[in-house]
C-alpha cells in the first residue's frame, strides 16, 4: 500500500508539474537532499528547481527538454549507481543529465573501489569552460572521494599537480583520474562537485565558473549566471568595502576568541588524546575538536592550529603538537588582547601559558635545568624534540615573553627570559651566528667553546635575525657591550651578503621580512647613517612588492641559495615544506612567513626612524589584515583567524597548497595569529613594541646571570 500510494502521488505532482507549467522548457530537476549547495543556490537565484528524493523519481517527473541533476545524497560514503533502465528512460526523454560521484553507469568502465585524496587537484582538461577558465587551470576538490573511470577526453582530470593556479608541468609524472566527462546528453562526475561551500572547494571564482558552464549546457540557457556565489568562509571586508572605525579592535577580540572558540586551548579532560595524536611529532594530525570539548585555561598549553587539509565536510584537521615558541607567542597575542579590551580571562591564562612553557618539564627539563651544563638556559623546540634548539624558535617565545609580561605588569619570568637570551649569546661564534639547527647530544658531547670559539657565518635571516634582536633588546636594557657588539658585527656581515648570497628557506621576502627588525632595534642603540641605511635598503626592496591593498607579494630568490624552491615535478608536489607560489609574480601573501612578520617588523622601524613611508606601508598592512581574517558562521573553529595564503587579485584564500606541513590553509596559532594580532593594537595605540617593553627590567636577573658570563 505505501509503495502504491508514492507512486500515485509521484504521478500527481507530475500532472502538477505539466499543468502549472506546460509552456516551459528546460526546468532543472534534482535528485537531492533539501541541504545540498547546488539546490539550495538555485533556489535562492529564484531557478525554481524540483526536488525529489531519488533518481528514479526525478528521472520519471522529467519531461522532454528537461535537464536533471542526480547528486550525491550519501558522499562520500555512498555512491552513485544509474541503472540501464534509468538510463535508457533518460535517453527516451531526451534528458540532460548531470550525475555525480557515480560508480556504476551503462557502458562505461568503472573501478569499483573509490580513491580518496591527500594533496591531488582538479585541472580542467578541455575548453567546455572557456572562456572564464582555459586548459591546465587548477581547482581544490577538498576531502575529495573518485572512483577511477576509463573513459576518453574529459572536461576535468585530477591529479597530484604542481603549480599555483596552472598545472605547470601538465599531466606528466602522475597518476590521472577522470574528474567530469560528457557524452551525448549525458555528463558524470566521478566525485561530488555539488557540494562546493559545505567542502570548501576553490577558488571560490573558478568553481562559479565550472557551475555556470554545466547549469548552461544542462538548460540551453546560453546567458545564464548565477547572481551571487556563496563561501564560507570568507574574508571579513570586500577588497573595497568600507572598514569600520572599530575593526582593529574588533579584529584582535575576534582573534583571541578564536583561540577558545576552536578549542585549541589544552583541557586536562582532553590531553591524553593530545598525545596520542602527536605521537612523535613528525605527523601530528588528528580531528578537530568537537565544538563542545572543554576549553582549556593555559595551564596545559595551545596546540598549532590547523592543518592544511579540508575535508568533504568542510572541516579542518587540528596540528596536535605542543611547541615551545608557540606557547610565549600565544601568551603575548592574549596579553595584547587583555590590554585592548579589558576581559582578565586573557590575562590570566597569558599567564598560565608562560608558567607553563617556563615551569613544566615539557621544555626545560635535565641538562637545561643543570647550572653545571652547557645546555643551561636553553628552551626545547618541542614536547616530543626537547632536545632539539632552534635560536629562532628561542628568539620568538622570548619576545613573546617579553611583551607580555610588559603587558600584564607581570615579570616573574625574567629570569629565564635572561638565562636563555644569555644561554643562546655564549654558544654564538665569534661573528654573532649559530647553525640554523643543532641538538643537545651533540652540544654536551662537543662543549660550548666549539661553538663559541669557531669562525661561522650563515647569512640566513629566517634562522638568525631574531634572536640578533634580542641580543640588542637585552644591551638596551643591560648596558651589556658584548650584546652590541655581536649583534652588530653579525649583523654587519649578513649586510655585506646582501642580497647575491643571501640563504632562503621558502622565499627571499620572508628574509627580508625578518631582517627589519634588527635592522631598526639596531638604530635604537647605534643611530648611525650606515645602519639606516642598511634598514632602508632591506624596507625597500620589500615594498616594491607591496599591492595597492597592502599584502605583500611572495617572491622566489636565486635557487642555489634556497632550502625549499619552487617545485621542479608534479611527483615532488606536497612532500617537502614549499613556498606558495609557482612563479615570482603569483599574486599571494604570505601570513606564516612574510606579512606577518613584516607587520610586526615595519611597525619597529616606524617607531625608530619617524620614516613616513614606513608608517604608510604599515598603515596598509594593517588594513588588509583587517580585511583577509576569517569571517565564517559555519566553522567556528576558524573564524578570526588568518590562513596562511591569501590571493589578493582573486580577493579569497588560495595558492599552491604543496607544502607538506603548513600549506595554504593551514592556521598558526604562534607564527601567523601572534605577530598579527599584537601588531594591530601596537598600530591601533600607536605604540611599538620596543616602547612598550621599555620599562621592563631585567638589571637584577642580569646581574644574578654574571656568573653564565665568567664559565
């Protein structure tokens, strides 16, 4: 009986169907849940598509002209199958079909075990999309599930491809899955395409133009566009809508709020899976957090933030790992956010986040603790690496430390600060350098004078020059001479390499963006017309990439002196860390590596040297920051943040997502959210770190360190 009655009323809302609108051509009907992206946009352009639940029910409501859609209800765990039936009623009503995710379709070849992706793109194959979209350009199938189909000529392909927005090495050296293909009045998708916003897909203007090309062959309708496009997320202001006389403030509220709003906050009820999802830290990935999981007070520590893979529903896996420098930072990102707005929840866990990292053995711990070692003063890089010291990584927890306890009023940490600043000083060569990475086996089994007595030079910003700026921050504070005088002869000779033999790790911009800032604390304490110009070369050259918006522009250096170039295959895309562009050119900034450092560093030399070009660029900076953060009502866990690439002449989030750690979309809750975060209230005061810190002192910690000095 229930059979007999859906198929009476399938047979009324046909003879509905053909009464109300028996002069029209070419409706769109769905097979489709009532949530489905496609449906939905349709829906609301005022389309006026027909719903149905199965294909079978579409397929017979469909009359002559009539284009239907078949999506894939259950993706990506059930796919879909179109029987010969189906398909020979389709062909006897002379339907345009569109069918997605499909395993099983008459008379073409299917492999019957999906293939799920880890790094591969979509690339358009075919001039179907011309002319908003050519042959080799490329798109995001995030969390994307295909089944392998064999079949000639397809409108789109996907595969593990390099390049930023173009396949620059074709379809060579990779495996190559048929994405989207037509015959006759019949086109299959091997994955779901339909579900474009709830999976993220991008860029958001390409996949507009892929829907605008089907929806036109499915109806006839030559002229058909959609009216709107909706993503989420999205950038929090157009490229030209007017910013609110409010939105620093508001962006660096919405930035601290992120932090517990995503869970990435380490509550003891948690932990345990923390990890267990670390492991050893060399792939430590696992699911977001729920969105009910209790919220952490610092105590415990942050985690990273996000990878770079999306999944078919949109969501982010997390970076479980628990890292020194991103402890320090994060305490100065929520003790900016404290003075800002006033709410002591910031406060309080900016405080427990640095006893944290300074007190727990998860970083400090055996030979550090040791007055007798070495290794004295040193901060581990990492929970699982603790043994591993990256002066960088130091430089960065450091300063962090230092502005939040400039913040908070708070200094009880000065004496590590002190030691470990001091323990990084005594194992620098003669020049002022350490090597970009070393480890504590072989410092105790080597002895500090191998360090410290050697001739050694690495004009390598990225790994040096911050913790150059500590050294001079310390002399400020100190009167120490040694301190100047290191970091001006280290200084002095990265200088004299710039800019044929400067090393770079995934761009020149990045160390160009680190080196101001001991460039400008260098003329706080040695005002001298060499050092500024030295500092006014450097700003220059960086701004020479500076877009009209503000962002600044990723830029590849000589190839002989870079750790991570370009990709040179389609096979080599996503195994190694990577920069986000292609080509010098690609329109891309940078928040992990360059404007978010850049930022924070231009404000520095603002406040030095009264520049006004300094303070313009800055100003600029400051409003596309303002501009790109995450706005998102569906993902929580990412609004107000910054992803780590942002295409400012598309105006969304996009580029070569072939680093194997931090691609395009991955979020930071250290590097990127940090650096930006402090620097929009520093701009938003009109103040600068140098002058915030100024009273902080450590001349009694300096004076108990003396003996460090005489070992």
């Amino acid at each position: 009986m229930k059979q007999l009655l859906r198929y009476l009323t399938l047979f009324l809302t046909v003879i509905a169907i053909s009464g109300l609108r028996a002069d029209a051509k070419g409706k769109i009907i769905f097979s489709a849940k009532a949530d489905n992206d496609l449906y939905r946009l349709l829906v609301a352009e005022g389309c006026e598509p027909l719903r149905f639940d199965t294909a079978d029910e579409a397929v017979a409501a469909a009359t002559k002209g009539d284009a239907v859609i078949i999506t894939a209800r259950g993706y990506p765990a059930a796919p879909v199958s179109i029987s010969e039936g189906l398909a020979d009623l389709a062909r006897r009503k002379n339907l345009k079909v569109y069918a997605e995710y499909v395993d099983s379709y008459p008379g073409v070849k299917i492999d019957g075990t999906a293939f799920v992706s880890t790094i591969e793109r979509a690339v358009v194959t075919s001039d179907f999309f011309k002319p908003e979209l050519k042959k080799m350009d490329l798109l995001a199938v995030n969390g994307c599930h295909i089944y392998r189909a064999d079949v000639k000529n397809p409108l789109m392909c996907f595969a593990r491809l390099a390049g930023y927005d173009t396949a620059r090495y074709g379809l060579t050296d990779t495996d190559v899955y048929p994405l989207l293909w037509r015959s006759g009045n019949t086109m299959l998708a091997f994955s779901c395409l339909s579900c474009f916003e709830t999976a993220r897909y991008a860029p958001v203007a390409s996949w507009q133009a892929v829907w605008t090309s089907i929806i036109r062959w499915l109806t006839g309708d030559k002229k058909f566009a959609f009216k709107s496009w909706p993503s989420d997320p999205h950038p929090t202001y157009g490229r030209n809508d007017k910013v609110s006389d409010n939105a620093r403030r508001d962006a660096v509220g919405r930035s601290a709020e992120w932090l517990y709003n995503a869970r990435l906050l380490i509550h003891p009820a948690w932990r345990d899976s923390v990890y267990l999802y670390q492991g050893d830290g060399l792939n430590p990935y696992g699911p977001a957090m729920p969105h009910d999981a209790l919220i952490g007070d610092g105590a415990h520590g942050v985690l990273e933030g996000h990878a770079s893979s999306i999944g078919p529903d949109g969501s982010q896996r997390y970076r479980y790992w628990l890292r020194a420098d991103v402890q320090g930072e994060v305490a100065y990102l929520l003790a900016s956010a404290a003075a800002m707005t006033g709410d002591k929840k910031y406060a309080a866990t900016s405080e427990r986040l640095l006893d944290y990292v300074f007190h727990s053995d998860d970083f400090i711990n055996g030979k550090k603790k040791d007055p007798t070692s070495d290794a004295y003063g040193l901060i581990g890089w990492a929970k699982t690496h603790d043994y591993v010291y990256y002066n960088d990584d130091n430089a960065r927890l450091l300063l962090g430390a230092i502005g939040a306890s400039a913040l908070l009023n708070n200094e009880r940490w000065n004496k590590q600060i002190v030691e470990c600043i001091l323990a990084n000083f005594m194992l620098s060569s003669r020049q002022g350098f350490l090597p970009d990475r070393f480890e504590e086996p072989d410092l105790l089994k080597n002895g500090r004078s191998y360090y410290a007595d050697r001739d050694f030079i690495l004009a390598h910003p990225h790994f040096d020059s911050w913790m150059l700026a500590c050294y001079l921050w310390l002399y400020d504070k100190t009167g120490y001479q040694p301190l100047l005088d290191k970091a001006r002869t280290a200084i002095s000779l990265i200088m004299e390499a710039y800019p044929d033999n400067w090393s770079w790790t995934n761009g020149i911009q990045q160390e160009r963006a680190r080196m101001i800032l001991p460039l400008a604390w260098l003329v706080r304490v040695d005002d001298t017309p060499e050092h500024r110009q030295w500092l006014d070369t450097v700003v220059n050259k960086l701004l020479e990439n500076q877009a009209p918006c503000g962002g600044i522009r990723e830029e590849l250096g000589d190839s002989r002196l870079g750790m991570f170039g370009k990709t040179l295959s389609n096979k080599d895309y996503g195994v190694t860390e990577a920069p986000l562009i292609s080509e010098n050119g690609d329109p891309v900034a940078d928040m992990l590596y360059t404007t978010n450092f850049a930022f924070f560093a231009l404000n520095e030399a603002a406040h030095a040297t009264g520049d006004p070009k300094y303070r313009e660029a800055v100003d600029r900076l400051a409003d596309f920051l303002v501009r790109v953060q995450v706005k998102s009502d569906r993902h929580p866990d990412i609004n107000g943040a910054w992803m780590r690439a942002f295409d400012y002449d598309r105006w969304d989030y996009w580029a070569s997502n072939a680093d194997s750690g931090w691609g395009a979309w991955s979020t930071l809750t250290g590097w990127i959210q940090t650096w930006i975060t402090a620097t929009e209230a520093l701009v938003e005061n009109n103040s600068s770190f140098w002058d915030t810190t100024r009273g902080v002192d450590v001349k009694p910690q300096m004076k108990a360190a003396e003996w460090m000095l005489k070992r």
